[in-house]
C-alpha cells in the first residue's frame, strides 16, 4: 500500500474563468459588482502602514465582528468571520454536519455544497427544484442531518419570502438550517430577523458582492452564541489566523458606509430591472432575479452558442454544462454602459 492510496479523492468545485484576454473586457461571469468598494476603503487602503502586517491579525477579528453585530442589530458573540463565505460555509459544515442522516440542499443551487460534503465526507441528498426552478417546502420534512438553503438561490436569483425560511425552521426544529445570503441585499429580505426566536438558525453573508470586496476574502456567519461559539472552536482547531489583517481593518470601514452601500445596491438593483426589459425584448425567459445577475434562456438560440457570440467580443458570462440548466446562461449586473454594450452585442449575435 502506498501513501498516494490514502490521498482523499476530491471533485473540485470549478470557479467562473478569470479572463486573460488584453484590453478591455466586459467581466459578468462571476457576479462581481461593478463598483469600487467603499470611498474610505481606499483612503484607508492608501494609507495603511505595512509596519502594521509585522504582526500577527487579531485571531477573533474582533473589531470586524463588533462593527457588523452593532449594523445587525446582535451581540459580537453572534458574529463569526472567515476568508470569503465559502470559509464559513466550509467550516459550518464541518461543525455541523458531523451526523449520518443525510444534508439536504436542492438540486440547483450553489455547486460548492455538495463539494464540501463530498470532501468532509458527509451524507447528503440533492432534492430537484420543481418546473419552474422553485423549492418545495414539504420536499423539506424527511429526517435529515441539516439543511442549506441559497436565498435568493444562485444560479437561479429566486428569493423566498421570511415566511417561507421561518416555515423550514418551523418543520425541522432539530437540524441546523444554514441560509446563505450571498445574493440577499439586492431585494430580498434577510432571514437575520429570525434568529432571536430560532437558534437553529444560521446565516451566511458575504462582502464580495454588495460591498464590492470580492477579492479582500470576507464573509460572515450571525447565529446563536452556542452556535457561533461551536464554529469558533472548530475553526480554531484548524487556523487560528484566518482573516488577514488589512481585511479585518477595510471591512469594518465598509460596514461604517451605510450611505454608499445602499446607493450602490440600489444603482445595480435599477440596472438589472432595466436588463429584465431588455433581455426580454431579445427573447429570453428568466425567472424573477432578486439578485444582481439573470439566469436566461434564450427561446431559440443556444446558450452555448450565445455566450461563444459574445465572447468573441470580450464579454464572459457564465453557462453551465449541467443537466437542467445547459440552456441557462447566468449574466452579472455590471455597469449601465456595460449592459448597453451586451445588449447591442447580443442583437447582432442573435438575429444573425
Ligand atoms: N454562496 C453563494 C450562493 C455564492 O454564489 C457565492 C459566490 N461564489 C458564495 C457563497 C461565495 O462567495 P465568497 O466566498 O466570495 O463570499
């Protein structure tokens, strides 16, 4: 027996292309925002003294956890931070899926689930979305070990209503529901509410979208203190220093702009409504985005085929080659002038 028999099998999950294409390009496959971070971010960015990365990062990266419990409203134990929320949805489940009845997420949803479960090798089943890409409450009330919910899901951008989260906490008060908001403050309303009256409860948040900070690695988890603290201890037994030190720093000046936060989720909110028009008009079908990307189907043309057109013209978007959703391409919101240029792109790629 060797040691390469003992190395874990692994399918890892695949992230939207990096371009490397020179010159202009119009980037809308990885639901980035098309605005800077905060206006203090940068000053500060400008300013920080890298005196200041001789030491090691505050292992709790506390001053983040109290900026974001005072702006939702809960205590600092309430808070956990990680690299990105794919770190803290990685370590929720491992904290949490450590049982043997199976996780249940959707079917359609966000590809790393069931990446990690293969990983920690926990069990899980997928249950199919209905026609219309939806997820059936009652699909939800068999014994299980957890459950995971994207709301709004990606790639779909469907939002379910509070009552609808408050409902599949009802029906499963013994398993642990992670809801993830990556998409949430684009239109939806967040389940945070909730927390005080279910400690089951779980939510994942991210600054890589609305806070434009994709590439600083921040994310953040709100739970019970008893859940919170189990996350902490496990992480803690893996890295004690997860969240580097300029982020830490750069977050909490973020989460300070409530003003510019806002503005920009409300410029991008416009311009996705204004996309719906247009793609429309094109002939695409999408189910109702809350999020800041489109999920489209093209009535005549491939999806495939439309997002080759468009990449000749330096514009990515993203298509899945999995079953269900192959003629689904998922389109970011960028710019207004960004959206123009890929409407007129897509005129000529689709009446060809
Ligand atoms: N959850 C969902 C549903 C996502 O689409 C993404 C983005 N890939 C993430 C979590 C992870 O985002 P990040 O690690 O940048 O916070």
């Amino acid at each position: 027996m060797s040691f390469k028999d003992n190395i874990r099998k692994v399918t890892p999950y695949v992230a939207g292309e990096q371009p490397k294409v020179e010159g202009k390009i119009i980037k809308l496959n990885t639901n980035e925002n098309p605005y800077p971070p905060a206006p203090g971010v940068r000053k500060l960015m400008d300013e920080m003294r890298l005196s200041d990365l001789r030491l090691y990062p505050n292992t709790f990266a506390e001053p983040l956890r109290k900026e974001l419990a005072a702006r939702y409203d809960l205590k600092n134990e309430n808070i956990f931070v990680g690299v990105g929320s794919d770190d803290v949805l990685a370590m929720a489940f491992l904290t949490f899926f450590a049982g043997e009845k199976p996780v249940l997420f959707p079917d359609i949803t966000y590809s790393f689930y069931d990446v990690w479960a293969e990983l920690f090798k926990i069990p899980y089943k997928r249950i199919p979305l209905d026609e219309e890409f939806k997820i059936n409450i009652n699909d939800y009330k068999e014994p299980n070990g957890g459950i995971v919910i994207a709301n709004p899901n990606a790639p779909t951008g469907i939002c379910e209503p509070l009552s609808f989260i408050e409902e599949m906490l009802k029906n499963n008060p013994d398993s642990l529901v992670i809801v993830d908001e990556a998409y949430i403050d684009f239109g939806g309303e967040s389940a945070v509410s909730l927390l005080s009256k279910y400690e089951n409860l779980l939510v994942v948040q991210t600054f890589s979208k609305s806070r434009s900070m994709a590439g600083l690695r921040i994310g953040f988890a709100m739970g019970s203190t008893e859940v919170i603290s189990a996350m902490d201890a496990v992480k803690n037994s893996y890295n004690s220093y997860t969240m580097n030190y300029p982020s830490q720093v750069l977050g909490v000046e973020a989460v300070r702009d409530e003003a510019y936060f806002k503005e920009t989720c409300e410029k991008i909110i416009a311009t996705r409504e204004r996309s719906k028009k247009e793609l429309a008009a094109l002939g695409f079908t999408f189910p109702d985005s809350k999020t800041n990307f489109i999920f489209a189907t093209h009535k005549t043309m491939r999806a495939e085929d439309i997002a080759a057109g468009l990449r000749k013209k330096n514009i990515f978007v993203r298509h899945f080659s999995k079953p269900r959703i192959d003629n689904y391409l998922r389109i970011s919101i960028g710019t207004d002038e960004e959206m123009d240029t890929v409407f007129a792109v897509l005129k000529e790629v689709i009446h060809k």
